[in-house]
C-alpha cells in the first residue's frame, strides 16, 4: 500500500514538472492551483548618490538644479571667480555617474559683462536647451548689442549646453525687460503653448516695458516667445505689474493645469490687487489668466490673498500638488493671525501653506481655501527655499537652519546654519507625526539650501552653497562653493 502511495505522489510531481517545462497550462501554478509563482521583486536602480563641492577661490553659488532629459545634473548660479565683472550667470551640467569630480563636468560657462550678473531659476526647455532669468547691469561682455532699459534688467538666456560648440554659439536667446529702474526676474517657466512666462519685480514705473506700477515694488508677470529671429519688442506675449502702493515681490511663478498662471511672494500692501494685510508683510497668492486680449489688468486676476501674521511672513515657492491644491513654502515670524494654530516656534519659521484655489477663488469663502497649515523649525533662524511633490504625495522642502531644539533637536546642526532637507506627509493632520523625514547637512560654516528636484532613481538632489569644509563639507575651493547633496530616501549621500 505505502508503495502504491508513494507511485501516485511521484506520476503527480513528474506531471508538474513536465507541464512547467513544456510551458503549458500549468506554467503559472507550480505551487498548486490558485497559488502561481511569485513575481520577482522589480531591481531597484542604481543610485549615484552626490557630495560635491564646485568653484574656484571666491563667491560661488547654486541657486537651481535641475535633473535633465540625458540624465545629467544641470545647476544654474553665480560665480565672481571665473566671470569678466562683479559676479556672473554660471551654468554647469554633471553626470552623476562619474566618480571624478573634474571629469563629471559635462558643460560649464559663465556668462555676463563688466557689472553684476545674476542667475535665480533654470529649466529645461522641450527643445533640450536650458533657459534662466534672473537680473543684469552689464551692456557689455554677453549682453552687448542687448537693448538694456536702464539700471538692472529683468534678463532671459536660453542656451544650448553643448561643449562642443564655442560659447558665442551656445546662445540661442539673450534679451532684457525693464524699465529705468530695478527690474528682476525670480522664476521662469515653459508654457504649453512654448512660450517662457517669468516672474519678478519692479520699481520702474511706466517707462520701457513697464507700465502700471502701483507705487514703490510691484510683482511684475511677463510672458515671451523666445524666437532670436524677430524684435524684442514683439517678443513680448504678456506683462503686466501685480500689487499696491507700497513693496510687492514675485518670487515664484506655474502653470496650472487649467493654463492659469499661479504665483507667490511677498507683500506690504492693503490696497491695489491687494484688500488687506494682517501686519507688516503677508505671503502673497494670486492666479492670473494670461490672455493679452484681457484690456482689463484687474480682469486678468481670478484670486489674489494675502496670508500671514502681524510680523514678517513671506511665499517663496509654489507648486500644483495631484489634488489640484497649491502648497507654498514660506517664512512665517509669529503666532497671530492665519498662525495661531500653526505651531510656530519662536523665531522665523520655515512655514507650509496649502491652499484650495477653487475656494480661494470663490469671494464668499472666509478661510481663503487653506487647508494644511503648519510651521516647522526651532527657535532660531530657519528658512524655506524650495518645495517639491514627491512620487509618494509628500512634500519635500529645503532651505537652512540655525536651530538646535525644537524639530532640530538632534538632527544634528553642524554650527552656523545648515542646509535642511525636510519632508512632510500633508494628509497626516498630527503635525509632528507627518514628519517622514527631517535631517541638517554642513560644517561649522554657513550652509544653504536653494532648490531641490527629485530624480528618476527617487533620490533628492539639493543645490545651493556653503563656506564650510568640514563636517558633512570637504573639498571647497575657498570662500562660497556651489554645493550639490544627492541623498537616498534614508538620507545617505555615499553609495
């Protein structure tokens, strides 16, 4: 009998096995009917985390960073050591897979003229080539031949970061906008429709391209078509100023999914686009359609909010989140106001504010669509410079510290400030239990976060700058370095 049993367990195993191996119908079920095979764990990619220090012997600065289509790093900066004037535009692209640090340099150049040249925000654009705005008071060097309106201008270039080509060949736009004042460029963006829309400020007042100040510094929104072939003049798509009567800033610009225009910064007025103000300078949201067709300026804005307290609070970043919300990262200085039940700190804070614009648009909604309201830090100094949506629906934000208590306690601040890498989970209402990740970088110098991106093998890659050489900082050149973190998900910046 036990023989007999035995034959029968052996002909089922052979009948198995020769329906796997013959990729039959039995292929997907070779632990038994209802239980296939398991699926192997997808490989995770390789990361090439980064900790790198570039410039020369001055002021060196990384003020954006973008991971581009080619699986490059691209940061856009200052740098006064290997520029013509002050300080110039420095565009510089890595690839992050090569060990060496003078060898991973796949394309660096300044560009600029005799006088102080600065860079704020870079992107890529669809045609591969990268794009930046910030400011300019040079006429000569790059921007000779360029129609300059008066002390600094707001400056586009767009370039083609190949190092093949000799620099002149590399610009393929290069203009100014302004008027006879101080005009600057904080934010650019690409359009649907192809176009750059740049945000910025103003206190040129109806001369050059600018009209309509309403007094003092006004947000000051364009839109280009950054064709080199026809006049400057007819470049510009859109421009209008944003604000009242006294000190209004644009520091960040997107385009909503409806092909809206959101932007955030800073603002001391109460009158203007502007209804009210809880103090002495609020965050400022507001959303535009930027149809030229519109004869109207006030027509063009569709919400425009003030949030804040009663001491110094102001927007810095903005982005669309999936559920169609726009978080903002900011600076928030007290308790009072839209802060009560933030839980400020002490000092500056970096702030969170997450806002429905469905509801802010909406003129019978009092709360003006918040919904997530937090601030973060200890009782020092501690500022936010970026934020991002990562994969998860996290927030991830960078800036800099000086705290050592608080939410720092124990995240290890080096001395001075430090570059803070932050990440929150918005739909977790407990502010302290949404922290997923919170974490200091530096040395016993000034260390700073600008902006951050998350890349393709789901790391953070930081830029920004620091003085240090020690600690978490090694191989700076002297003075400010461009810094570059590339972190994984536990926060390790070595492989």
């Amino acid at each position: 009998m036990y023989k007999q049993v035995l034959a029968v367990i052996i002909l089922f195993i052979t009948a198995i096995l020769a329906g796997c191996s013959s990729g039959g119908t039995n292929c997907n079920q070779c632990y038994g009917t209802g239980n296939p095979i398991p699926t192997p764990p997808t490989p995770e990619p390789e990361r090439h985390l980064l900790n790198r220090c570039y410039g020369l012997r001055g002021d060196d600065r990384g003020y954006s960073i973008i991971e581009t289509s080619d699986g490059c790093l691209a940061m856009a900066g200052i740098s006064s050591t290997m520029q013509r004037g002050d300080a110039d535009v420095w565009i510089l692209k890595i690839d992050p897979t090569i060990a060496d640090i003078e060898e991973s340099v796949v394309f660096s150049q300044t560009y600029g003229g005799s006088l102080e040249d600065w860079c704020y925000s870079m992107i890529e654009t669809h045609d591969k080539h990268l794009a930046v705005t910030g400011y300019t008071y040079s006429t000569d060097g790059d921007l000779t031949g360029v129609t300059h309106q008066g002390e600094a201008d707001l400056w586009v270039l767009k370039i083609n970061p190949d190092p093949n080509i000799p620099k002149n060949d590399t610009i393929a736009f290069n203009q100014c906008y302004g008027g006879s004042g101080v005009d600057r460029g904080s934010s650019i963006i690409e359009t649907h429709d192809r176009y750059l829309a740049i945000a910025g400020y103003t206190d040129s007042n109806n001369n050059g391209d600018v009209q309509g100040n309403h007094g003092q510094n006004d947000a000051w929104i364009l839109k280009i078509n950054p064709d080199k072939t026809i006049p400057r003049i007819d470049t510009i798509e859109f421009k209008n100023c944003y604000g009242g009567n006294r000190g209004d800033w644009a520091y960040d610009i997107i385009e909503t999914n409806d092909r809206y225009l959101a932007i955030t910064g800073e603002t001391f007025s109460n009158n203007g686009n502007l209804q009210s103000n809880n103090g002495e300078c609020d965050l400022w949201v507001f959303k535009i359609n930027p149809d030229k067709t519109i004869p109207n300026r006030d027509a063009t804005v569709i919400f425009s909010h003030n949030y804040g307290s009663s001491a110094i609070d102001f927007g810095y970043r903005i982005i669309e989140t999936k559920d169609g919300c726009l978080a903002i990262a900011g600076r928030a200085d007290s308790n009072n106001g839209d802060l009560v039940n933030a839980e400020h700190h002490g000092g500056p804070d970096l702030w969170v504010l997450k806002i429905d614009p469905a509801v802010a648009a909406d003129p019978a909604a009092t709360d003006r669509g918040i919904v997530f309201n937090y601030c973060y830090g200890g009782a020092d100094d501690d500022n936010s410079r970026d934020i991002i949506e990562t994969e998860d629906g996290c927030l991830a934000l960078t800036g800099y510290t000086f705290s050592t208590d608080g939410d720092l306690t124990g995240k290890g601040n080096h001395g001075d400030a430090d570059l803070w890498i932050l990440k929150i989970d918005p739909t977790i209402a407990n502010r302290t239990q949404g922290i997923v990740f919170n974490r200091c970088y530096g040395g016993s110098g000034y260390d700073r976060g600008e902006k951050l991106v998350e890349t393709n093998d789901k790391c953070l890659a930081v830029t920004g700058y620091t003085n240090s050489n020690d600690g978490d900082v090694s191989g700076n050149h002297g003075d400010n370095d461009l810094w570059v973190l590339k972190i994984d998900k536990n926060g390790n910046y070595t492989n």
